[in-house]
C-alpha cells in the first residue's frame, strides 16, 4: 500500500499542481524512509515544483534521528570495541615471536645440506651413465628382435600359404616396433631393409591368398551341386521314413483314445521323426571352409576386411546368377534336378558361411541373395508350368521342388513362397490328372463287354476284388469264381486309386493346405466329372447295348457304390486321417446320376421287350364268344421272359435294384394293358375278352407274388405292397367291367375302396366299347329272360352318369 502511494504522488502533484508539502506528505516520506522504500517519486515532484527545500530538510532531519541511534549503539558496546583492540595487539606480538623462530630453522637446514646435495650431483652423473648404457643394450635387443621378426616371417612364406597368416602377424610386429620404438633405430640401413620389406610380404601375401580364394570358388561351385543333390536325397530318404512311420503307426492312430499313452505314442514318434530330420540336415552340411576361412583372416590382418566382404559376396551373385543359367540348354524336364541341387548346395554352403564365418556375410546378405534365388525359381516354375501338358511330368517337378523346400526349411530358409507356386498350380495339376483318368475310363468302357468277370486263382480274387473293398463277404469263394461285375469295376477302381495316390503325393509334398480337404474335393471331382460322366455318357448313346448288357451295367454300379466308400478310406489312410473321422457322416453316392441312369437304361430295354411281346396282343380277338384257353399268348411270352430274366438278375443284381426294375416293368405291363382297351383299334370287345385279359392279370400277379415272397425274405417288407400296386389300375378295371354292378363305381364308399386307381375318362371311354356288344353276350352273365339284362342296365347307367360328369 505504501509503494502504490508514493508511485501515485507524482500523478496527484500533477492534477492538483505544484504546492507546499503538507504534514501528511512529510509523514508519507518518513514513512517510505524507515521502510526503505524508493524515493524517486518524492524527489522528482519536489524538484518539479522547484521547492526541494522542505526535502532537504526532512533528509536532514531522518539523517539526525540516525546519527543519534548510531552513537547510542556505539555508547552501549564501546567496551567490546576496547577489549577486540587489546586482543589485536597480543596476536601481533606472538607473530613476530614466531617469525623469528622460523628464521633460525632455515639457517640450520641449510647448514646441514651442504653434504647431501654433494652426495646427489655424483649420484645424477652415476645414474646418467648407467642410462647410456641401458640405451645401447636396448638398441641392440631391438635390432636382433627384429631381425629375428624378419627371419621367421621370411620362414613362413616360404612354408606355403597356410603360414601366410603367421608371415603377416610377424611382419606387423616388425612394424609396430618401428612405429612405436621410443627412437628411431641406430641402424638406417637395417631400417631402410625393414621398411622396404613390410609392404612387399603384405603384398606377396595378398596376392597368394587372393589366388587360393580363386580356386576355392571354382571348387565349392562344383562341389555344391553335388552337397545340393545328397542333401536333397536325404531329404526325401526322411520324409519315407516319416511316411513308414506313419504306416507303421496308423493302426495305432486308428485305436487310439484320448488317454495319456496314447498321446505319448504319438509323441514319440513326432520326436523320432524331428531328430532323424535333424541329424540328416547337420551331416548334409559337412564340408570345408578353411580356404575362405583363412582369406577372410589373411584380409582382416592387412585391414582389408571389408573389402574381402563386398569382393565375396560380389562374386557369390555372379555364382548364383551363373547356376541359374544351367537350365539354358537342356529342356526344364532334364534340368530340373541340378538346377535345384545347385541353388540347395548354394544356400547350404551361405548358411554355414553365415553361422561359422565370423562376420563374413550378415542375415541381409543371405536373405536377398535367397529372395533372387526364389525369385528365379519361382518365374521358371511359372513359365514352365503354363507349358506343361502332363501330369507325371508336373508331378515329378513338383515333387523335387518339394523336397527343396523341405531341405531349405531345415536351414531356416523361407520357402512359403515356393510352396505357394507349387500350390497354385494344384487345380491345373489335377485337370492334367482328370483328363488322363478320363481317357483311361473311356478306354476301359469301351474295352468292356460287359460280362460277369471270371477269376480262376485266388490271387486274381485279392487283386480285383480284395484290394477294392468290395467283397459281398469274407469268406473267400471257390475257384474259378464268377463275379456279379464286369472287368470296368476293378479297372475303374485302380483309375481312380491311382488318382488318389497321385493327388496325395502331390498335396502333401507340394500342395499346401488341409491334405484330405483338397484330396477329398479332387475324388469328389474324378468321381463325378470322369467316372461318372463316362458311364452316364456310356449309357445315354445306347451304344447297342442289349439287355444283359445294361443289367451288367446297373449291377456293376451297385459294386461302385461300395468302392466309393474304400476310394474315401484310402484317401483318409494316405493322408492321416482317422477312419472313426471319415465314417461319422452318411455320404451321398457320387455316381447316383449314372447309376439312375443305368438302371433308366435297363428299364427302358426291360419295356421296348415287353412291347415286342405285347405288340402280338393285335391278334387278340376282342369280339370272340370264349375266352382264350390259359390266356393270351402275349402274357405267356412276357411271364416267361421275366421269370427267365428274373433267375439270372438274381445272381448279379442288389435286390432293392432288382425290385426297383421289376416294379417299373409290371407298371409299363399295367399301363400297355390299360392302353390296349383304349386303343383306337379296338372298337369294342367282348366279355369273354375281358375273361382273357383277368386271366393274363392273374400270370401276372402270380409272378408278382412269386417276386414279392423272394424281397420278403431279405426283409424289404414294402416289397410285396409295391408288386401289387404295380398292376391295381388293370385289375380294378377288370373288376369293374366283369361286376354284375358297374354303376357301383358311382358311389364314392365304394369307388374309394374298390376302384381308387381308376380314371373317370378311361372308364367311361372303355365302357362305351364294351356297351356295344350285342344284347345276348350280356346273357351269358345272368339268367335268361324276356326282361332286360341287369347288368346292361347298370352299365348304361354309369356311362350315362360319367357322360353327365364329363
């Protein structure tokens, strides 16, 4: 607050103007005085109103109330003041005392000096020649150390190259001692000679050791495609044992819980596996580097380390891009053995250089001279893939390459790029496979007479039968054996197991990805595109087949859909799946399409004979006044045709299949039979016609009887039924027509339990044919009278009552 005042006070001096300080003002002084505070302001607005006076005098007033407070401070301490005085005086005097005191010592010291210091100058003279002669001696030890430096490097040059390095370090000594000696040497020719000769064996030692490392190039190129090419075979000598092993443990896979020994089994044999691996990949490796090892240390030595590194790698590029060129000249198919042996004996040569070198080559070093080298490999197996027209050939590249990146893996190379090209070009691989299955289907097919195979030793039985899975039973048959397929079945089987077999080999070794997924996707494939797709195209031309022929046909998909199941299981076994894995799920049939059609096939030639039979139904006398003794001759032929044909489908057929074909005849029979009473040709017929035709139904329904007892006893129950609804619509029309009441067809009770298969428009045209038979024939069916027949009337009831409906 008092700052704040006395900075204001120029401010209201100048509004209020220039006037005499008031008591307030002195008091406002004093104040800023004692405080200590800047008088500036106070001085300036005095002078500026050009009164300084009355400041003066305040100044001069605080300064007298100050000079009092001083001489009252000096008044009550002026005893202290006399006794610091005293004390001042005493110290004086005790200094001059010791001044003295210290005057007398020096004068003695001095005194007794005089001898030592004599003592001393002839010391100094004795130790001044001893010096001299330490330096001669040192001199002369040096020189012959160094001579001897230089005998002994002059030793090993000339001991041959592998004493370079000891030449070297015996010449560095010699020219560290003459760079760091604390005097230059008393010989200037022996130091002219030295001099002279550091250089020169450095010089002689570079270019010998330059030479040595020329030619151990040459040689590790050529030893690296053959380092490559065991390193690979050792590779693919692990991967068939890991696949014995696995063979060997499958079984044990396929039994296997999830309990503790189990898994330890299985441990084991994983553990097995990685050290065989490994101990294959360290005596791959085994080879010598001391050459490039030497070089390496004879450069360091000349400080010419880094160099040495730019010169090596430089000239390891020119390597790797010469050995890419080995495939130039010869086509790929030939070449690709030793242009993959040569990259693997490269790297595996880098990697031991990079681990074992010291510094030579760092990871950046090996990993770009690996990204060209993939880079390489990669647009060679692009382009020679795109031109490739066989399967075994882009299996057998395929394959090698696979082992290369096994054998790269092991030496911690990337090849997840390599494996991805292999992959890449699996769909390519397996349309190559597919187009040869399918040529060897077609060519099967057509080899195929489609009889029932004859196999008289055993081991034909193992080899056609056995190996497929697709024995009826266990028990071995008796020979000579007669199959229930055709020669297609077992060569269709080894088509598309060795399918399989090469489509695991590829996936597994080259394909990437879940094995059994893609292999399974590839079988679905061959199955459908090539097995399928030939049988069904087989059967749609007809190709002549005769009955038998397409019986055989439809019998031998039924076997087929049993080797479907093997074809599954092997693929599972091949690529280590657990069969309790594979049957968890029902399957659709892949082949259903050429198997319906097969069975379309047989149906089709099962009914134009029918028709051939039935044709001779023209010859039936439809107006006759007895029915035909045992029927008509048509029904014979066709009963006997189908109990003939019956007995032989028996013994190749399934019986759901055979049941299914006869169910489709006896519908064709039953609609032929309906269509032989709607036949415009027939204008009318008589009953004893109908009398024919009822007993033709029965030769039928008994066959269909016969059938149905033969599925009951190999329990298809609904067998029986579907024979006999096979041919109701015939035999309710029969009915109808030899009822003594037709117009009952009209009650809906009746007509639902009695005549449910029947049409109205086929009743009614039918009726009119039999309506017009003459007045007498009704007669044979009742008593004879002068009335009306019943009959007569109710069946021109129900046609009157179906033509009111219609």
């Amino acid at each position: 607050m008092r700052r704040k005042l006395a900075g204001d006070a120029p401010a209201s001096a100048s509004a209020g103007g220039c006037s005499v300080p008031s008591e307030a003002d002195l008091a406002q002084l004093s104040t800023a005085i004692s405080a200590g505070e800047d008088l500036g302001p106070f001085v300036r607005r005095a002078f500026a109103c050009g009164r300084p006076e009355p400041l003066l005098s305040s100044l001069r007033a605080v300064a007298r109330d100050r000079e009092s407070e001083i001489e009252e401070l000096c008044r009550a301490h002026f005893h202290d003041f006399i006794r610091a005085v005293d004390d001042l005086r005493s110290l004086l005097a005790d200094a001059e005392v010791l001044k003295g005191s210290l005057s007398a010592s020096h004068s003695a010291l001095l005194s007794s000096s005089a001898p030592l210091l004599a003592s001393l100058e002839s010391f100094l003279a004795a130790r001044a020649l001893a010096g001299n002669l330490s330096s001669a001696l040192a001199s002369s030890h040096r020189c012959v150390r160094l001579l001897a430096l230089a005998a002994r490097a002059n030793d090993h040059l000339q001991a041959g190259n592998h004493s370079l390095y000891l030449a070297l370090r015996a010449v560095d000594a010699i020219d560290l001692n003459l760079a760091s000696g604390p005097e230059p040497l008393p010989l200037p020719a022996l130091r002219r000679m030295l001099l002279s000769l550091v250089p020169a064996v450095r010089v002689h030692a570079e270019r010998e050791i330059s030479r040595e490392f020329a030619d151990w190039m040459v040689s590790i190129r050529a030893a690296s495609r053959h380092l490559g090419q065991v390193a690979i075979g050792r590779s693919a000598a692990a991967r068939q044992r890991q696949e014995e092993l696995r063979s060997k443990h499958r079984p044990l896979e396929e039994s296997i819980t999830l309990d503790d020994d189990g898994a330890g089994d299985l441990d084991d044999f994983a553990a097995a596996t990685a050290t065989s691996d490994g101990s294959d990949g360290a005596a791959a490796a085994s080879f010598d580097l001391t050459q490039l090892y030497r070089a390496m240390h004879i450069h360091q030595t000349l400080a010419l380390g880094e160099r040495f590194k730019k010169y090596y790698l430089e000239n390891r590029k020119l390597q790797l891009t010469s050995d890419f060129d080995v495939i130039a000249a010869t086509p790929f198919l030939e070449s690709h053995q030793v242009f993959f042996a040569q990259i693997a004996g490269f790297f595996i040569v880098e990697d031991r250089v990079f681990r074992t070198g010291g510094g030579l080559t760092s990871r950046v070093d090996v990993d770009a001279l690996w990204e060209a080298a993939v880079g390489k490999m990669i647009s060679v197996l692009e382009d020679n893939f795109s031109r490739m027209q066989t399967a075994n050939h882009l299996l057998l590249i395929t394959d090698y390459a696979a082992l290369l990146a096994a054998t790269m893996r092991r030496y911690s190379y990337p090849v997840g790029m390599l494996l991805d090209v292999l992959a890449k070009h699996r769909d390519k691989y397996h349309d190559l496979l597919l187009a040869d299955c399918r040529r060897q289907v077609a060519e099967a097919l057509a080899a195929d007479k489609f009889d029932q195979m004859l196999m008289r030793k055993e081991y034909e039985y193992s080899m056609n039968v056995l190996a497929f899975g697709i024995q009826s039973s266990d028990i071995t048959p008796a020979f000579p054996y007669v199959a229930p397929f055709s020669c297609t079945v077992p060569d269709i089987c080894r088509i598309v197991r060795s399918f399989i077999e090469d489509s695991v080999s590829f996936m597994a070794h080259g394909g990437g990805g879940d094995t059994y997924a893609a292999v399974k996707k590839y079988l679905g494939r061959i199955l459908s595109e090539v097995v399928n797709a030939s049988i069904q195209k087989l059967v749609d031309s007809g190709s002549g087949l005769s009955v038998s022929q397409a019986m055989q046909v439809a019998a031998n998909m039924s076997i087929m859909e049993r080797a479907c199941e093997f074809f599954t299981r092997h693929a599972a076994q091949l690529c280590g799946v657990p069969l309790r894995a594979v049957e968890r799920g029902r399957r659709d049939f892949p082949l259903r399409k050429s198997r319906d059609a097969a069975e379309a096939l047989l149906l089709r030639l099962l009914c134009s004979k029918v028709d051939e039979f039935m044709r001779q139904s023209d010859g039936v006398n439809w107006i006759a006044d007895d029915p035909p003794a045992g029927g008509n001759e048509y029904a014979n032929e066709v009963t006997i045709y189908l109990e003939t044909l019956t007995s032989t489908a028996q013994q190749i057929l399934p019986l759901p299949v055979l049941r299914r074909v006869l169910v489709a005849v006896l519908k064709h029979i039953s609609e032929r039979i309906i269509a032989l009473f709607l036949n415009d040709s027939v204008k009318r017929f008589s009953g004893s016609a109908v009398i024919g035709i009822d007993t033709d139904l029965k030769m039928f329904e008994s066959f269909a009887e016969n059938m149905s007892s033969l599925f009951l006893d190999s329990h298809q129950d609904s067998a029986a039924s579907e024979m006999k609804s096979a041919l109701m619509e015939p035999r309710q029309l029969v009915n109808l027509l030899m009822n003594n009441s037709p117009e009952n067809f009209l009650n809906p009770v009746i007509r639902e339990k009695s005549y449910n298969k029947l049409d109205y428009k086929k009743v009614a045209i039918i009726s009119e044919k039999f309506r017009d038979t003459s007045e007498s024939y009704f007669s044979t069916f009742g008593t004879r009278g002068a009335r009306q027949n019943p009959k007569k009337k109710s069946l021109d009831t129900l046609i009157k009552r179906l033509r009111e409906a219609s």
